[in-house]
C-alpha cells in the first residue's frame, strides 16, 4: 500500500504546547495510508535574511526543505500571537518563500484555539496562498483546546477530540488519494 507522507509543522515553541500536542496525536490517530512525520527543529532555524538564502544553505535550512520535499502535504497547527502568526513559525514560512521545494505542496491547517484565533488564521492562510500552497479546505479545521498549553495524553484520552481528528486524517487522506 503506498502511504502518504505527513510532515507536521508546530508554530510553537513552548515545551508544553497545545499545537504540538495536537499534532503529536494526529500522529497515533493518523489512519494507515498516512506517515505523520513531526519537525522537530524550528527553534534552530537562523533568523531569515535573503543573504543567506543562497547555496550552501545552512544545514538547518536544507534539512527543513528536504523534509518539506519528501512530504505529500504538510499540516501546520500554529498559535496566535498578538493576533499575528509568531515570529518563530513566520521565520520558518520565509525560509520556504524562495525554495523549490513548497510552491504547489498541499497544506492543510489545525486551529486549536476555542476562541477562534481568527486573526492569525486569517494572516497564515494570506501568506500560505502568497507562497503558493494548495490549501486543502475540507482537512482544515478547528479543534477546540484549552489554550494553556495541553500535553498529548490528554488529547488521546478525550473520546470527542479523538473523532475530530480521524475526521480531518481521513479528509486528509481522500484529499491526497483524489490529488
Ligand atoms: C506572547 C503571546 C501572545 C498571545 N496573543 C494571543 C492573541 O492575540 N490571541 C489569542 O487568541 N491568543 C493569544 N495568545 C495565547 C496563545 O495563542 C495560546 O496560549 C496558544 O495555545 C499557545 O499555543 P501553544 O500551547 O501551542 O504554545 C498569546 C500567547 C502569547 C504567549
């Protein structure tokens, strides 16, 4: 069976993050015709100048890349800050502007704020068409979580939460065997 590759995108950097938890169980909940793969190295990403966007790239930078182009599609779950996209994640976005690898790639966003975090939803999805993604509406969506940071276990261990998250996989899935 050929399995679609997930890379999953945290915009946050805290050591007990809602959005990396969020996407830490999409990964154990992920049915079997996707590979939920979680980037693990945003906090080690230089600051983004157009200098330094030329060959050798710094090896963080090719590493995000190649990720991104080994990916069928990317799912981000990024926080809002000051009713913006957090510095951190928007730096990661720069850094894919100008590559080869991003332009086309399907994307597919979790929101786990219960309030909305309408504006940095808005901002994202703004600079996401900017660079030429391929937003995949129907495996967009919101999952209500307690803003103050929640650990996987207790994602997992809500029943509602659980079927929220198979729903937007499974769309996932049809969305990428469809593309
Ligand atoms: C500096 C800062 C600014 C924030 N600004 C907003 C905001 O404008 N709107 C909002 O809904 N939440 C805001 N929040 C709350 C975060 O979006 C919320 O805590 C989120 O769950 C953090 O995600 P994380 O748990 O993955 O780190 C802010 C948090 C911080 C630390």
């Amino acid at each position: 069976m050929m399995r679609q590759r997930v890379l999953c995108l945290s915009g946050s950097l805290r050591r007990i993050s809602t959005n990396t938890a969020v996407l830490q169980a999409a990964q154990q909940l992920a049915p079997d015709t996707l590979e939920l793969e979680l980037y693990t190295g945003l906090g080690r990403l230089p600051l983004f100048c157009p200098d330094d966007d030329v060959e050798p790239l710094p090896a963080t930078v090719q590493a995000l890349r190649s990720a991104v182009g080994r990916s069928d599609a990317l799912l981000i779950a990024c926080p809002e800050y000051a009713h913006g996209v957090p510095g951190a994640f928007k730096n990661l976005l720069d850094w894919l502007v100008g590559s080869l690898e991003f332009p086309g790639r399907p994307v597919a966003l979790l929101n786990t704020s219960g309030r909305g975090s309408f504006h940095a939803q808005v901002a994202l999805r703004e600079i996401l068409r900017t660079m030429s993604a391929q937003l995949l509406e129907s495996a967009c969506m919101t999952v209500p979580l307690s803003g103050a940071g929640c650990e996987v276990g207790a994602i997992l261990d809500n029943p509602a939460r659980c079927a929220e998250l198979r729903g937007v996989l499974a769309a996932l899935a049809t969305e990428l065997s469809s593309g």
